[in-house]
C-alpha cells in the first residue's frame, strides 16, 4: 500500500494506464517551530516546495502530510515567489467553489482540507503554481498536551508520516499510483517550552530522535535572561527522516496543578472563553469488573510491535487483582477469543493466558477493528462493569462507524463499560486510538517502538479498578456585586442550566409568525423562475438556512459530558462564555460529582480558583470550539442532549431527518466564528485584489505538466519508503549485572532473625550471600530485572523459592534455611519486594500493583506482624 505523504500533482488516465498517476515534486525544506505554554502547544509548520519546470506551470499540486488528532488549525497561507496569500475559514463546499473559481480565472490560490474520513490527515491543494516557482505553505495549529505517564510529565508529538492503512483510501487520496517521492534534509523541529512563573523545567528528552537542549533560553530570544521556566530542544542531527513520529517529554514542576484561565476575545465583544485543566490525584475504593485484552495481530504487527504487544499483555496480566474476570480476543482478518466467557482469575487461568500470549505472531491478515469490538460488547456479563483494553496500531482508514457504534452502546444506553487504547508503533494512528477512547470513556496512551511501557500500562489498569463516575458537573461562581453591599453574595452558573434552551419546535405559532402578511397567490411582479429564498453567504453558511432554527447554550462547555476522570491522565475542560453570560468576572470553578460504594455515594468536589489573563487573546477560544467541533464531528456533543425548555424533547427525536445537518451547521458555525478548521470547515487563500496584485503570466502563456496526457516515455518508478522492519529498534536489554562479593547482612545485625507466622510457628533463616558465578536461566537472559521478576511472579502474588529467582536477584540460597517448606516461598517473596523497593526505585510505577499484590499475600500467609519483621530483616539484609 502507498504512502500518501508530499507534494504531488495529478496526470490524467491515459490508454496506456488506466487511472492517473501521482508525480512528486522535489522537497526543500520542512520545518515545525513549536511554542509550549503551560499545557497547550502552538506550532507552525512550514513546507516548501518548487516546480521543477522552468517552461511549464502546474495547474493544482496537492499536500497530504498528518497533525496530531485533535489539534485545532488556526493559520494557513502560501507564498509563492515572495508573493503571500492568507486563508479564512469557510464551509467546506464553499470554500472549494472559491478555489475552483480562482483557478479558473488564472489566480494563486491555496485549499487546507481536513479529511472526512481521518481527523489526522490534512490535505494542501495549491492552483496556478508558476514555471520554476517555490511554494512556501505555512500552517499554525494548536494542541493540548498530553500527560505521559512513564516520566509524569509533559508529552508532546509531531507526526511526520502516514503509515499505510488498511482498508480503501478516502475518495480525498484516490489518484492511482505515484511516481517516487523525492526529499532531501527530513524535517527540521524546533520546541520552546515557556511554563508559568514559579514553575521550573527538569528535563526535556525524546525518546524518538537525539536532540540538543538548552535550559534557561528559547531559541526566539536567545539573548533574554536565563529561566528555569525556559527551555528549547533541537534535533541533534539537524533534522528528522520522515519515517516515525517525534516525541518530547517535558518534565517540569507543577505542570499536574488544577489551573483555570479566562480569555477575553479581542475582537467579538464581551465574547469569553475559560479552561480548566489538571491531572487528578485521588484514590477510590477499587472495583473487581470483567476486564477484555483485544490484540491486534493483523500483518502490519511487525516483529518489534508484537513484542511490544506481548511484553504488556504480561505486564496487565500478572498486575491483575483476585476477584476479576478476564479474557483475551485476537483479532485481524478474523477474530477469536482465549475463552468463549471471560473466566475468573486464577493460577490455571493466568497459566493458560500466558501461554497463549507467548504463542502471538501477526499472522491474522488484515485490521477489521469493527468486529472484535462488538462481539467482546455483546458477551459481556450484564451483572459486571466491563473494561475493555484495545492494543493497536491503530491502522486503518475508515473510523466513523466505530465511534459512532461506542456512541450508542455506552454513551447512549449508559451502560458500564469503558475502552482504553494502547496505541504500539511508530506511526500509529491518533485519531483512532483517542477517538475510540473518548467515545469509550476511557483514554489513550501510545508508545514507540523504542519506548518502555511499563508504567503507562500499570496506570491504565489501575484506571479501569476504578469506580464509574458518570455525573461529573462543572459550575462558575462569580464574585459578589459591586452594588449588592454582601459581601458573601456570590452567583453560580450550573452549566447543565444552559442546556435547556428554546428550540422553536412547537407546533403552535409564535406571536411573530401570527403577524407576518399574506402573499398573494397571483403577484405579478414575482419571478416564477427564481426560486431561491436567500441570499448566498461569502461563508457558505446559507446552504443551511432551511433548517428549522435552534438557540445555542449561552455556555458552551466542551467536552459536553465531562468523561470519566482518571489519577495521572490529564483532563481538561472549555466553557465558551457567550455575550449573554454574566457580564461578572468569574472567580473560581467548582467540578463536582459522585462516586458509587458499598456504603453509599461518595460527594467529589474540586474547586479551581481562576486566573485572568492580562491580554486579549484567541487560543483558548480556538481550543474550546475545537474540542465542540470535533465532539460535533464524532457523533456527541451539546446538540445531542440539549433539551427544549418546554416540553423536554430532544432534537434529535423532533427533527430526525434534519437532524444530521443541524449537527453539520453547528460545526460549521463555531468553524466559522473562531476560524478553526475541520470537517465540514476547510482553510480558502485567495487573492485579494483580482487584478493589482496578479503576478502570474497569464496562463495561457505557458502549458501546464498535469494537463498533458502521461506518456510511456514518463517514469513508472513507484515510491520508495521505509518498511516498518527497517524503523525497528532493538529492544533487547542485557543481562543482570553480577554483583561484587560482599556480605549483604550488616555486621552489626543478628545471624538469625525470628519472625511469627500467622500459626505462631517461628521461622529462621540465616545471612544471605551474593552470587558468584552462576549464569541466569536461557528463558531470562534477554530479559531486565523488572521483567524477570514479573515473569516469576505466580497470579496469587508470591514467588516461589527457586534457582531462577536468586539468580535473578543475584543471590545464593546457601546456608539459609526454613523450618516449612511453606515459609520458604514466605521469604522469597519477602525478597523480591525488598528488590523491586530497594533496587529498583526509579521504575516504581511499572512494580507497584505487582509489590501491592504480594505484600497482600504476605500479610494472608505470615500475618500482619510477621510480614513486618521478615520484611526488616530482608530489608537490612540487602
């Protein structure tokens, strides 16, 4: 299958191929300069191009390259041969009418479409480009931040290539084959990271590319005071090859701190916008629900991804509590689970699991996603909450009818299940992987192909124990006012209010429509002919003017249902304040909601003080009907549960066959509005003055290359790109290092320690020696010490006294004893969590649950007294 990255225009079908054909032009330079501000991104992209001709023009040459799913296009232009055209926001039929017709005309034009069918691939189309002309498009985009949860920081991603996908590709792509693809120097990336007074940044680290910091500058000002709130990485090597994803991890103090800002628009008056964001530090009483692993192992699972695949499904396997249900579903062309019913965990179950995991190769064919999903929905146990873990490389094109199925089966039947998504590979695609998790009110994480993972899937198991929160709320408290005299008076706005709203549905007429004049049937001065009814919008929003009318929220929050919350995921959350809203400056934000237990619900509340911004600005407006838009675009948002105000009916149930484009118009409108790109909103740069500012030769001077019908004598040469074998990276870690000879027990501690077990029996064990020279087992000599104790660990908990453990450990069982065999097993787990304690403190997120397990087994075995003694023996021992 063909990439679809880079400059190309289209030859016509002739008799010697059948369909046209894709001819690259050669690349310049790319370059991606990104500021960082607290927990968004605002990034310019910058591609350059030329005509390779210098005695033909090129009638419309196109850009298909990927952004990061979810960020909001805010800029585009083009400049060609020093000459700029800027883009505005349109719909999207409307802007491509503007197009079409520049071009016919003779004029420079510029098109940024975002694709219907994958919310990450954009599309550059660019009209009359003169004989010998460089092309310069610039983008600017904005993005929220993610949290990564392996460094418990900042993680910002730029993609640089789309991956081949299975399924057909959109209508948008289809032009045949293509001619190679020619580039040279990859990409060149800048970040400066820029975080609030009293914040400092630790670290700043790829684990895709080598990159050269500097702490205290940016690059824009290089010559400002150094700051510990200053940052900026480069590309050690200049540039990146455009053959996998660029990572950055910004690890900074206090970038988790709930925070809400407030932004005055600058140019729509009294217009507002508001975003609240944190990373939740809370502990809930954990559940014990039925938990589904589906696993991609379709054939674009290279080697490197089903070792990725297979070392996390062990890591969730063995971090599994006692009391769940678990199953495993395989899927690609086809698709078959381990069991026909989830089963309870057990030894024999984790056994049989683990087993089968060991046997995964990707030999199931193709990604057909739709199917497995549905089938793990439908054999759930309806008595259970359901978590559903989907590890992926999210490649494929066609995802619309897998949201909008999630949509229905949890958001609108409310039933307790979530979808999280593990994203493996180096070109995974982001709007699957997220988009499946927020229609599945989980979250997403991904990890490349060099990256480690054991913490991010410790944390999104922790998650899915999790109690089901459906009810949070947000609420905006004003101050008291100026004329009141209370000073405890104060104004709360319940967002849940303003989605009930006049939808002018009812069947009675309005006083306004009473008083409206006859027509006449017979007027003389009327053309017959002339059917329309409105006049035609420079925007485009007049093809919707036939639509019944419908009253906006007066605050919009976006995402409409704050989805479930998670500790160490960041959430966040936009309110677009309309000039309607309390013209009051709002002082703090209060996020409420409810959590089930056993002894009844458990009140949650957070209350975020706001932060005003000094200067007016855009970006937290732009965010905010992003994150409405694409709502709006995946099948959810305010327009689906708003209600009429009167009668309590929805929409959707009134208007059904209309229903769809209402959605459309209101993408459209907040598109528009905020100039924002998307799916139903497209980028149009035309020229301002048709006749001024016309640089171009008139085209009927010159030819066009992609108006000439391709000959035999042009070359077949297909593009050439990197397989995926060759963007592996070895994952291989070496052994254990053997330790120096030394004794392990302190001096001064007794050569014999006694601890009481649960029965009273008392149990001795002397000093412990380190290895000297034994070498690890075959099946652990790949493997680190993390992975190997994990591997060894039994469903229950504890370890087992054995060879493989102490070699693991480095250690010799040598003069040391137990009185029961039992009691044996007691200190070789004791062992193994003074190991993951003392010696591998750095990788606690990844051992946690593992260590939480086994000392609950401790406690079962030895009692609570005993397991603290053996464990400070053990403890001083090593």
């Amino acid at each position: 299958m063909d990439h679809v990255c880079g400059f190309h225009y289209l030859l016509p079908a002739s008799v010697q191929f059948g369909q046209p054909r894709r001819f690259y032009l050669p690349q310049v330079q790319l370059k991606a300069h990104t500021t960082i501000l607290s927990s968004t991104s605002r990034t310019t992209l910058e591609q350059i191009f030329i005509n390779p001709s210098s005695a033909k023009g090129i009638k419309e040459v196109r850009y298909t390259f990927p952004l990061y799913d979810g960020v909001s296009v805010v800029g585009f232009s083009c400049r060609i041969d020093g000459r700029t055209i800027k883009g505005v926001v349109k719909e999207k039929e409307r802007a491509r009418a503007d197009f079409k017709e520049a071009v016919e005309r003779g004029e420079t034009a510029g098109l940024l479409e975002q694709l219907p069918d994958a919310s990450d691939v954009f599309t550059t189309t660019v009209g009359n480009v003169p004989p010998g002309a460089s092309i310069i498009v610039e983008i600017t985009y904005l993005g929220e931040l993610k949290h990564d949860a392996e460094v418990d920081g900042l993680r910002f991603t730029i993609p640089t290539a789309i991956s081949p996908r299975y399924g057909s590709l959109p209508g948008e792509l289809c032009g045949g084959s293509a001619t190679t693809a020619q580039g040279r120097g990859g990409m060149q990336i800048t970040v400066d990271a820029m975080l609030e007074n009293g914040s400092f940044i630790r670290e700043m680290r790829s684990p895709s590319h080598p990159i050269a910091v500097t702490m205290g500058n940016i690059s824009t000002a290089k010559d400002d005071d150094p700051a510990m709130n200053k940052a900026s990485a480069t590309l050690s090597l200049g540039s990146a090859e455009l053959d996998k994803d660029f990572v950055l991890q910004v690890v900074a103090k206090d970038t988790a701190t709930p925070r809400a800002i407030l932004e005055t628009h600058p140019t729509i008056a009294h217009q507002r916008a508001l975003m609240a964001t944190l990373v939740p530090k809370f502990s809930l009483p954990p559940a014990r629900p039925e938990i589904v692993f589906i696993c991609d192992r379709s054939g674009s699972m290279d080697t490197g991804k089903i070792r990725t695949l297979v070392s996390a499904l062990k890591v969730f396997l063995k971090s599994l509590p006692v009391g769940v249900k678990f199953n495993i579903c395989s899927f690609g062309s086809h698709h078959d689970f381990l069991w026909p019913k989830s089963k309870s965990y057990s030894q024999s179950a984790l056994d049989e699991a683990i087993k089968h995991v060991e046997s995964f190769s990707s030999n199931y064919g193709g990604t057909e996603m739709f199917a497995p999903i549905k089938d793990t929905l439908e054999r759930r146990y309806k008595d259970m909450e359901l978590e559903v873990f989907l590890v992926t490389d999210g490649q494929i094109w066609h995802q619309q009818e897998l949201f909008q199925y999630l949509n229905q089966e949890i958001g609108g039947t409310g039933a307790p299940i979530r979808v999280f998504t593990l994203g493996i590979g180096d070109g995974v695609s982001h709007s699957l992987i997220e988009g499946i998790a927020r229609a599945g009110h989980g979250f997403s994480q991904a990890v490349g192909e060099s990256e480690r993972l054991d913490t991010k899937v410790v944390r999104m198991l922790k998650a899915a124990l999790t109690p089901h929160v459906k009810d949070y709320t947000l609420e905006v408290k004003y101050g008291a006012e100026a004329n009141t005299g209370s000073d405890d008076f104060e104004v709360i706005e319940k967002v849940a209010d303003s989605l009930r709203i006049h939808l002018n549905f009812s069947e009675k007429a309005t006083e306004k429509e009473k008083t409206i004049k006859p027509m006449s049937l017979f007027d003389t001065s009327a053309d017959a002919d002339d059917s329309s009814t409105t006049k035609p919008s420079t925007d485009g929003q007049d093809r919707y003017a036939h639509l019944p009318t419908i009253a906006t929220p007066k605050l919009l929050q976006a995402p409409n249902v704050i989805p479930p919350l998670f500790p160490f995921t960041r959430a966040t959350v936009y309110l677009l304040l309309s000039p309607e809203t309390n013209p009051q400056t709002p002082t703090s934000v209060m996020l409420r909601g409810t959590c089930p237990s056993a002894n009844g619900d458990i009140p949650l509340e957070l209350e975020i003080p706001v932060q005003v911004l000094d200067k007016p600005g855009e970006t937290i407006h732009q965010l905010a009907a992003k994150k409405a838009v694409g709502e709006l675009e995946e099948g959810r948002g305010w327009i689906f549960s708003a209600k009429d105000e009167t009668t309590g009916k929805l929409p959707k149930d009134v208007r059904e066959g209309r229903f769809g484009d209402m959605v459309e118009r209101e993408a459209v409108r907040l598109g528009v509005q905020f100039q924002i790109g998307g799916k139903w909103c497209s980028f149009v740069a035309l020229e301002e003055n048709d006749k001024e500012n016309t640089a171009m030769k008139d085209s009927e001077e010159y030819a066009f290359l992609d108006e000439e019908t391709l000959g035999v004598e042009m070359s077949e040469t297909r593009p050439q790109y990197p397989t995926l074998d060759t963007l592996m990276m070895s994952r291989s870690s070496p052994a254990p290092k053997k330790k120096k000879m030394m004794n392990l027990a302190r001096k001064s501690a007794p050569s014999a320690v006694n601890f009481n077990s649960a029965s009273g029996t008392p149990i001795m064990f002397d000093r412990l020696r380190p290895s000297a020279a034994i070498p690890p087992p075959p099946q652990l000599h790949t493997q680190n010490p993390l992975d190997a104790l994990i591997a060894l660990q039994t469903f229950e908990g504890s370890w087992s006294w054995s060879g493989e453990l102490f070699r693991v450990l480095a250690l010799r069982d040598t003069n040391t004893r137990a009185e029961e065999t039992r009691y044996k097993n007691a200190v070789a787990t004791a062992l193994a969590v003074a190991y993951f304690e003392q010696k591998l403190v750095g990788e606690k997120e990844a051992w946690e649950l593992v260590v939480e397990k086994a000392r609950g087994w401790l406690e079962e075995k030895v009692g609570k007294e005993g397991m603290d003694t053996l464990m400070k023996a053990v403890e001083e021992a090593l």
